[in-house]
C-alpha cells in the first residue's frame, strides 16, 4: 500500500501521536478489507472538509503529498512541459544566434577594396554573388524557421498567462461577466491578476523589435561595376595594329592609359554579339568591368567629342549606376540603342531588359551606335566581391530580446502556482468539481445567450427559466463571436486590398509598361533598378541601416497581428468540435496539468497537431514571402578606373512577383477558414464555445448525481434527469448512462 501525508490536517488530540496518513490509492487490492475502509473513512471523517478542499487544488497537492517526485511529474506534463519545452527551444534559438554573432565578431572581412562606414556591418562571406546569393537565401529561410519558433513558443507562453485560474472566473461571474476558457484572449487581462498581465506584456512587447529587426540582421550586399563603353576598332584590340599606330605619335595620353588598364591584369575575353548583349543585359554587371564594342577597319564613329584621336578608340561612356526608382535607367539600357541613336543621352533608354530577347534574336545585325553594326565585343572580367554582411546592432538587439523572452518563459514555468484553465477540459473538470451556483438551471445556455454584456448581466439578474431543446447542427462558426469575425476578415481585406494597391501602384508607374510577364521572371526578391524605391531615408550608415530595415519588416508586424487573430479564430471552432464530442462519445477531459483517473494529458492546448504544424508551417512561409516582397538593397558600388569601391547605396527594393503570391496566399487563407466554418458541429450539446458561463452550466450535476468527483472519469453529456411531468429535465455531464434530449420537453 502506498500512503500519502496531508502536513495541514492536524492529528485529533487524542487519537493519534504523529499526523495522519491519508491511505492511499492500492498496489494490491487483494490486501484491501471491508473493516479496513470502514475503520479508514471512520477516523477521516471529522477531516473531510478539508480533504475536499485540498483536493480542489489542482497542482498544490501533488506538490505537498509527493514531494520532489510530484514536482517533476507536474513539470513534465501538460501546459508547465508544454512552456518549459518553449522556454527550452528559445533558449536553443538564442544560443544559436549568440554562436553566429561571436564568430561573425572574430572573423569577418570584406571585400578588397570597399570602403568601411558607421553602418555596423560585418562581412560573413564575400566571393561569388551566386554562392552568396544562394547563402543568403539560406540563412533567410533559416532565420524564419528560428523566428517562427521562437515566437509560436512565446504565443503559447502568452495564453498560458492569458488563462484564467477559477478563482479569476469566479470573480468575473460574481460581476455578471465572463471569461474565455481554452482560446488566445486579449478580454481576458481585464479579469487576471496584475503579474500575469504584466509577463504577457513583456512577451508580447518583446516580439514586435523581433519581427522588424530578425530578417534584416542578415544582408546581401551586391557588388556592382560602374563600367566603360569603348567603341574601337581592330587597331585598338589587336597588339601589331597598336604598336604602329602609338609609332605614329597621334595617340594621346588618355587613350594610351585607356589601353593599357583594359589589357592590364586579367586577360579580355572575346564575346560574340550574342552572347555579349546576354552577358552585359544584367541589372547589375557583378563579374564584368569594361567593354570594348569592336567595328570594322574604316568606319569613322564620332559625335563630334574629338574622340577619333587615334589608336583605334572612336568613342567612350560610362555607365554609372542609379540609386533606383520607377523612372531610373537600366545600367545596360546602351544596348538597346537603335540605329538613329547620335549621343551618349540616346544610349540609355528604360526598360531595356524587355527589349532583350528581341535584340539577340537577330544579334548579327546588333547597332547600338550610329548605325554601324558590332563585329563583337572584347570584355574584361572582374572579381566577384559580393558579400553576405551581419548587422551587429541588429544582432545584439535580437539576442537580448531572445534571452528575454527565454527568462520569461522560465518564470511562467516556474513561479505559477495556481492551476490555470488553460483547455476547454480544465474548465469542465474544474465546475464537477465545484459547481458555480451563479448559472443553475441553465444547462442548456450557449455562448451566444451570453455574447454581449447586456444579455450576460440580465440573464444572470433574473430567476433561469426551463429551455426547449431544438434538434439542429450548428456551424463551426457560431463558436465565435461576430467581433472575432469581423476583426478577421476586415484585417484579412484592408491587407489584401493594400497589397493589391501596392503592386498595382508599383507596376503601374514603370513607362512604358512592360507587361507583368516582365515582373514575374524577375523572380522572387530579384534587385532590380526598376524596382528600387527611391525616397528621402537616408542611404548610407547607421541610420541608413535602421530607417530601411524598419520600413522593410514592417509587413512582418502586421502579418503576425493577422495571424495571431487568424489562429484564435482556428482555435474557437476546434474548441466547439471537441466540447461537441462529448454527445455521442464516452471520453475522458483533456486537461493541461497533472492527469487523473481517465483525464487525459497532451501539450499542445487547443489546437491539434494536425491544425496546429500546419499553421506553423505556413505562417513561417507567409513571413519568409513578405520578406522577398520588399526587401533591404545594399550595392557596393565599384569603379573599373579606380578598382576600389565608389560607396554604397542602401534602399529598399520590392518583387511584384512575391507580393501576388502573398496576395494568392491570403485569398487561400481566408478561403480555407471560411470553408472549415461551413461545417456542422455534432447535434446535442449547446455551443459552449470559450464563453466560461456557458461550460459552467453544462457543469452542474442532476438530483440523482452523487457529491463524489466525476472530472476523473469518462464522461458523456446529454440527460442526466427525465422530464416528469411539469418537472423539467436536465441535461449535463456525468459517468453513468445518459440519454440524448427530445425536442418538446423543458430542461432545466
């Protein structure tokens, strides 16, 4: 036999010696006699008040009864293990970010030649723009899979904290109102005690620096060649011709040195008119410096600048980059350069990656310049000196509000004391226990005879009446409010209208347009000087850094407040099937603390695995496309005279392409909770939905019910008591027989 001690039951003054032993639950029952019961009950009968009232406590006793043992299984099961495993994955996350940022601190560089600033940045990688483009894309996704952890493990610690105790409850019926049992709530830090709300606060502070921070510690700096355009001929490429035209003394210093640095260093490759236009069509030209267009012997291409001096070179640009903006110019907008073209100002035409394909399609006859037609081109390649730079403002930033949300997590876990009703079955298991006297003979009431307080403060304010019982399936979306749902769909519209917006806008200022075929293949996140918004927030430095950064994420804040309401919305309707289950099916209540009896025990709250991973894994791919629709742009821009860097430019860019799927998604989203809010509950138990009032009067026992606890046992709802003639009948939980209400009759 297995004994428990009750240290606040004090002995009888003249029965016993030491302090009673509370016999406890058989390890053979074959040992257990009648006398031995009766002898038990005897001696524990001027005690048993305060039995009953230890029993009430939901954690406290098992923590006084078993000790240290009874510690670890309270933290190891339900809503504690629950926030302890959160508490756990955020301070895997925070270690995670704290490894990167001291080995992105010990040993980072940049690329030769660029030219520190006051930005904070440190260099992670600088080589391929590729590889780092790809890297980037990696740690990205990386960085989303780590946010959404870490902030699915905070909302799970906030409606831990959002749940009210029965205490709580109690004191909000004994105002007429009432509080949500079972789902996320914000109405409910009206009625928790002060510490609660405090911890939700922090928690719920702490996440938005999260959201417009965490995507933008990590940036992808471009590193783009501001490039020369020489137009020459043969006596310029070719080293026999050269040599006899400089024997000539006509060529000037300026061409000499021209010369020179373009054959200096890495060796030009040879380019046909074909794969030049495709090499040089680039947004940004990251492998390639300049570029010589080679003519025929004999053609004289001049624009009057005195250019034709000898040593072959006929004509000389440069292409400088723009700081973007719908009427900027394309870098290689020189390529599509007609045959009428008289000037430099001709060469850069908008819109010239439309003209592309057309242009190498018939690229033998290719005459960006005066009308005479390219043999082929010389070009000279460059380093690739891309980099994947590290904020480490951002970073320390992330950390602290990382370990934060780690500490807070670790108190909720630890200094609770009190049992909060945290699912739909600690509510029912606690009013078995101790009924709530405030909502008798209602046992047919539903959330929505309490939905506002008016209705809530009349009925409780006047004598129950019997009610019909009426035969109908209910709607998933009767579990929630009106309020619940205008707020969800309004937010869910104003978001996708704005999006639409935007992109319309977006697209729309772009002269000419050039069909949103264009903006699609750009792909997803593409820079693009076409897309680069161009403002007054500063460009370079710090405040370049943060004024971009927060603009850039703060969709990411709206996303996880439409989310947020999008899963509480979730969680009502799947808190309605599971209270209906209880109709037709004998089942044990899922509580969130320690289990007894036939009570069952699981960590996630309302939500099922299978609703709830899904919704994860949507929500981090929600966040992961918002961050591809605008985005933080950083150019190291460098000069092929100087070969060193000639600044940076610091903007935000947007991709039309990610921003339709984002639309897509949200239309996909509200589709699919609109469709789950067209299916039918099971008929029988009225809706309870969160609405604690509601739960409790599903609570209450019949006239033939024992005073025995039943929360432990399978449990059915339906009628408990017959209707007898003008005596109506109830309906309610209960462990033996019951039978499934009639239309007709009155329950009460």
């Amino acid at each position: 036999m297995s004994y428990h001690r009750l240290p606040f039951i004090r002995k009888p003054s003249q029965a016993l010696d030491d302090e009673i032993e509370l016999l406890g639950p058989s390890q053979d029952k074959s040992n257990q006699t009648q006398a031995n019961n009766i002898e038990s009950n005897s001696l524990l009968s001027p005690f048993r008040s305060q039995i009953e009232a230890a029993e009430l406590v939901e954690d406290d006793d098992v923590s006084e009864i078993q000790g240290s043992r009874s510690w670890r299984i309270k933290h190891r099961t339900g809503w504690r293990f629950g926030v302890i495993c959160g508490c756990a994955s955020a301070s895997a996350v925070f270690l995670i970010n704290l490894i990167v940022t001291i080995y992105a601190a010990a040993s980072h560089a940049h690329a030769p030649g660029r030219v520190d600033d006051d930005s904070g940045r440190l260099t992670l990688f600088y080589g391929s723009c590729s590889k780092a483009q790809h890297l980037n894309i990696v740690i990205h996704f990386i960085i989303n899979a780590l946010s959404t952890v870490l902030l699915s493990a905070s909302n799970y610690c906030m409606q831990c904290l959002s749940a009210p105790t029965r205490t709580e409850v109690d004191r909000a019926h004994a105002k007429k109102a009432w509080a949500d049992i079972g789902v996320p709530s914000i109405r409910n830090l009206r009625l928790i005690e002060r510490r609660k709300v405090i911890l939700w606060g922090l928690l719920s502070l702490s996440s938005l620096p999260l959201h417009l921070l965490y995507n933008s510690a990590v940036i992808n700096s471009i590193a783009a060649w501001e490039y020369q355009i020489i137009l020459a001929n043969d006596t310029f490429v070719q080293d026999d011709l050269w040599q006899q035209s400089l024997g000539t003394g006509d060529v000037s210093p300026q061409i000499i040195q021209i010369h020179d640095t373009f054959f200096s260093g890495l060796s030009p490759q040879r380019l046909d008119t074909d794969e030049c236009i495709s090499t040089y069509g680039q947004s940004f030209q990251t492998a390639r410096g300049d570029v010589v267009l080679v003519y025929e012997n004999g053609i004289n291409i001049s624009d009057g600048s005195a250019w034709n001096e000898g040593g072959g070179v006929l004509n000389l640009y440069n292409t400088p980059i723009e700081e973007g903006g719908a009427d900027s110019v394309e870098q290689f907008s020189w390529i599509c350069a007609d045959e009428n073209a008289e000037g430099p100002e001709s060469l850069h035409l908008p819109l010239c990656s439309s003209e592309i394909p057309h242009i190498k399609t018939d690229a033998g006859n290719w005459s960006p310049y005066f009308g005479a037609v390219v043999s082929y081109c010389l070009s000279k390649p460059q380093i690739e000196m891309c980099e994947v730079n590290f904020s480490l403002p951002i970073a320390i930033v992330v950390i602290l509000l990382n370990g934060f949300k780690a500490i807070i997590m670790a108190i909720t876990a630890f200094t609770s004391k009190e049992q909060p009703l945290v699912t739909v079955g600690d509510g029912v298991a606690s009013f078995l226990r101790n009924k709530d006297t405030t909502v008798s003979n209602m046992c047919l009431s539903s959330r929505m005879d309490f939905g506002n307080k008016k209705n809530c403060r009349r009925l409780l304010s006047q004598q129950a009446l019997p009610q019909l019982w009426v035969a109908n399936r209910t709607r998933w979306f009767r579990a929630a409010s009106k309020m619940r749902w205008v707020a969800v769909i309004t937010l869910y519209l104003v978001a996708l209208i704005t999006c639409a917006s935007l992109l319309g806008y977006g697209t729309s200022v772009i002269d000419p347009h050039p069909g949103f075929g264009y903006f699609w293949n750009l792909g997803l996140g593409a820079v693009n000087t076409n897309t680069m918004i161009s403002w007054t927030i500063p460009s370079q430095g710090i405040s370049g850094v943060v004024g971009n950064t927060l603009v850039a994420n703060i969709p990411q804040v709206i996303l996880s407040f439409i989310y947020f309401t999008y899963n509480g919305l979730f969680t009502c309707m799947l808190l309605a099937r599971e209270y209906s289950d209880f109709t037709l099916e004998r089942k044990g209540l899922r509580v969130s603390g320690v289990p007894k009896g036939h009570q069952r025990s699981s960590y996630f709250l309302q939500l099922p695995y299978r609703f709830s991973l899904p919704l994860m894994a949507l929500s981090g791919l929600l966040h992961w496309l918002v961050s591809e629709s605008i985005f933080l742009v950083s150019i190291n821009v460098y000069d092929t005279v100087r070969g060193a860097s000639d600044g940076n430019i610091m903007t935000c860019g947007y991709s039309p392409a990610a921003i339709l799927l984002v639309i897509l998604a949200g239309i996909a989203m509200v589709a699919t909770i609109l469709v789950f809010g067209s299916f039918r509950l099971k008929p029988g138990i009225p809706v309870a939905s969160s609405c604690s009032i509601a739960i409790a009067a599903a609570c209450h026992p019949g006239s033939t019910g024992s005073n025995s606890d039943i929360s432990t046992s399978e449990l059915q709802w339906g009628v408990i008591d017959l209707p007898i003639g003008d005596k109506p009948g109830h309906c309610g939980f209960s462990n033996e027989s019951v039978g499934m209400p009639v239309e007709g009759p009155l329950y009460a």
